[in-house]
C-alpha cells in the first residue's frame, strides 16, 4: 500500500474519531487498517497516534503531520480532477446524499439515465433525511433542502421550493373550508417533526395583499417523521398538513386532496434544493452529474406541475 494511501487512512481515522468507521469506509478489518497506521508510522519514524484500549489522540507529530497530510490529499484529488475532465468518456465513482424523498423520486430517475449514458460510471446513493456529514462521510455531493450551514462547502441552487397547505376533500366536508389563518389554526394538523426539526408553523400574511406576516402555530396531535407517511395521514383526512412541493411524487387531484388558503401568501424563508460539495474544483463527473439532476428539475421545479395552476396561488 502506498504512502499517500496510508495517509489517507490516516486521516479518515481522526475525521470518524474511530478505527472501526473508517476501516467501513474502505472495507477493511479493524486488524488490517491498525496494521497500515502503524506501517505508516514505522515508515515516518515517528509516533502518531496515542492508543489507549477504548480511544486514540494525536501526537504533536501527528497533529502536524495530519495537516500537511490532507494538503496532499487534496492536491492529488485535482489532479484526477484535471485529468479526469480531458476523459472522452465519464467513469469513475460518485457518492451522493439526500432526503429520502428527494432520492427517491427526483434523484434516481436521473441516477438511471446517467448510468446508461454513461457505462463505466458506479453510483452510490445513500437517502437518509437526517443528513451525513459530507466531508468526513466522503460524500461528492449531497443534495439537500433548506440554506447553506457550513462555509466549507460549496452550494449549487437547483431550484427554489414553495410550500403548499393540502387538505382532503372529505376533511374539507367534515370541518369546513378555512377562509382566515385563524380559522386553519384551528384546525386539526399532522406535523412533520424529525429530529430537531418540527415544522408545527406556518408564515403568512395576515390577509390577501398585506406585506405583513405572522407565525401561526398549527395545532395537531399526530407528528410524523416521514414525509410520505404524512402525506397519507392527509389522504386519511386526519388533518391538513403544510407540505413542501418538492414532497409531492404526484398530482394532488389524484389524491384527492386541496390546497387551502390559496389567496394568502406563503414566507418560503428560502427554501430550495441544493446541490452542496466540498471543493470549487469539481471532477467532470460530479459537474456533469448536477447538471442532469438540474435539467431533469426543469426551470419550473417538475414537483410544481402535480399542482393545477401553482403559479397563480399563494401570491408573494
């Protein structure tokens, strides 16, 4: 094994903070990676780690070592990257990340004409709606819903997101059709809430035309952390729900459902679907794998279309 692939163990071993994580990263045993750290190790002459039966810490040399470690790492990941864009034909690996949702129906469709077009490229899709931390999970992309957290990362916008209040029609005849945020509030709701995230508010504007908005607390006793099992509790008319149109995998008149209060205007705070990845110099691959995911989107968002005349409710 070489030197620079050492290194690089060596530092999926301090980002996991665990030899077990990283030796799952490159399939490898727990005996067989401790065995290259310390080759490394005997290699360098000097210590790098400190090992105790439970935990590890870096060394002085280690620290140091580690820093210019992932200089070279980085410098050797561009250089692929060059040579990678003179290829006359795409191949190679790609690890991506997204919510479930956006994995499932916006994602793998590209995912399959991509690897027709493109025979010699392996894809690893991981859908997960608690999200993974790019850089230390080795991901090249990760596709997600809402702003940039991190700086380190580089964002790509897809394209924006607005929200949409649903309904069924058969909860409609049973509690009425809300005129007012106030009368929706006191509705029944079902409410996503996965994690730290709860979304059991909606912003609107205090009437059609007004420039002021107000939080409306939405009340409800069923909480879900799956946006598909909550969209079926909307089916079930066991509330509405205020529901990103990016989640819908279908038209709304299919499911029987309707969108309330469509002369109010929705705050979107931002919402969109991005595209995040770790370095401004991307390979050919994951260039040319965004561009498919954004094309497929379309300029108007293809999860728009699933509701009649979307761009004519909810007015900003």
């Amino acid at each position: 094994m070489s030197l620079v692939h050492q290194l690089s163990l060596f530092i999926d071993v301090v980002q996991q903070g665990s030899f077990t994580k990283a030796a799952a990263l490159h399939d490898m045993d727990n005996s067989s990676l401790s065995k290259q750290i310390k080759k490394l190790e005997k290699a360098l002459g000097v210590q790098l780690l400190n090992r105790s039966t439970r935990a590890f810490s870096l060394t002085p040399a280690g620290e140091e070592i580690l820093e210019q470690a992932h200089h070279l790492v980085t410098t050797l990941e561009h250089v692929h990257s060059i040579a990678g864009s003179y290829h006359t034909e795409l191949k190679g690996r790609i690890r991506i990340t997204s919510p479930i949702h956006i994995g499932q129906h916006y994602l793998q469709p590209v995912i399959s004409q991509f690897m027709k077009r493109y025979p010699l490229v392996e894809v690893n899709l991981m859908v997960d709606d608690k999200r993974s931390n790019i850089i230390s999970d080795h991901f090249d992309v990760a596709f997600r819903l809402g702003r940039l957290d991190d700086s380190s990362l580089i964002a790509k916008k897809i394209a924006d997101i607005r929200p949409v209040i649903l309904a069924s029609h058969d909860f409609i005849a049973l509690h009425g059709d809300p005129k007012t945020p106030t009368e929706l509030m006191n509705l029944p709701s079902v409410i996503y809430s996965n994690g730290n995230l709860t979304v059991d508010t909606v912003k609107l504007n205090e009437q059609p035309g007004s420039t002021t908005f107000n939080n409306y607390k939405m009340k409800g006793n069923y909480k879900v952390n799956d946006v598909s099992t909550l969209i079926s509790a909307v089916k079930d008319s066991l509330g509405y729900a205020t529901i990103a149109s990016s989640n819908l995998s279908c038209s709304i008149e299919e499911m029987n459902l309707k969108p309330l209060l469509t002369d109010y205007a929705i705050s979107t705070q931002g919402l969109a679907l991005y595209a995040l990845y770790p370095h401004r110099k991307q390979t050919a691959l994951v260039t040319e794998f965004i561009k498919a995911v954004q094309q497929y989107v379309g300029d108007t968002p293809l999860w728009e279309k699933h509701i009649p005349n979307f761009n004519h409710l909810y007015p900003a």
